[in-house]
C-alpha cells in the first residue's frame, strides 16, 4: 500500500510539537494518520492494518489463531518492550561515563529470562503467529533486531 512516513521523535524530535500531540498525546511514535483517522500504540496499529489489507494472511479469522497470535503483540508490550526500553535508555540515551552497569547488567538478565520464553515458544511452532508468519511476529521482530 502507498503511504508517506514522517520521521519524527529521536533525533528528529516534533514529538513536542502542538501539531503532533494533537495526533498523539503520549509524545510517543508510532502514529498511524488515515485521512481523519487517528491510530497509536503500534500493536493496535499493527492489528488494524493487519485486519484491513491482510485479513486471512497476517490476521486470522480462527478466533483462537488469532488469540494466539495476540498473546505474544500483549507479551510484548506488557514483558518485553519495558525491559528493552530500559536497556535503550540505560545505554543508548546515557552517555557512557554515567551508565548504571549493574542496572543495565540486571536488565540483559531479565531479557535473557524472556528470551527463553520465547525461544521455547519456537521450539514448537515455526513462527510466534503460529505455522505461519503473521502479526506477532511483526511485533516481535523489532524488538529482537532493533
Ligand atoms: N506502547 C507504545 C510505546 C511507544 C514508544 O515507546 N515509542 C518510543 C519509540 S519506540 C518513543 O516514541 N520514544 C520517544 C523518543 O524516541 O523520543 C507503542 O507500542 O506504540
């Protein structure tokens, strides 16, 4: 599907912006603008794009496929994003004379934890969306390439 990506936040900045908050009022990215339609939190985004342009091939119609699949974009959220977020602070965000390396140390122990999790979860199915690929692995994807 065409579309117009507009970076902003990082090193881009605007998250400030009057213009911006109005979009989203976190001061955060991902934003999705549709004509007057307004979409954050890049899972819901995810979902509805998924819903929209990939119905039967990213989102599953099997209420329990695509359950599945949702278990791991709220896994994401609620597990693992916190943690690599904290490491991107701790190390990217923190110049490097004032890093807390016993924090940062104790963070990369908990990714690790959740990284079995997934790890095993994988031992059993081809991809995190099931037998194959689809909307959760885009929302883990990013988080273990970033
Ligand atoms: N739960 C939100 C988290 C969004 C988030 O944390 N965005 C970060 C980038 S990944 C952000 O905007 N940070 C501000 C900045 O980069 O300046 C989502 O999934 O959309």
């Amino acid at each position: 599907m065409p579309y117009n990506q507009i970076d902003i936040g990082g090193k881009f900045g605007k998250l400030d912006d009057p213009q911006y908050l109005k979009l989203n009022p976190n001061k955060q990215i991902p934003c999705l603008q549709e004509g007057d339609f307004i979409l954050w939190e890049s899972n819901a985004i995810v979902r509805y794009l998924a819903a929209k342009f990939g119905e039967n091939v990213l989102y599953p119609q099997n209420l329990q496929e695509r359950a599945n699949t949702e278990k791991w974009m709220d896994w994401v959220g609620s597990h693992l994003f916190p943690h690599i977020r904290q490491l991107m602070i701790g190390i990217i965000r923190t110049p490097e004379a004032e890093r807390d390396q016993k924090q940062i140390e104790q963070t990369l122990i908990e990714i690790e934890k959740l990284m079995e999790i997934a790890d095993n979860a994988l031992t059993e199915q081809e991809y995190f969306s099931g037998d194959k690929f689809g909307m959760a692995d885009i929302a883990l994807g990013p988080m273990i390439y970033p």
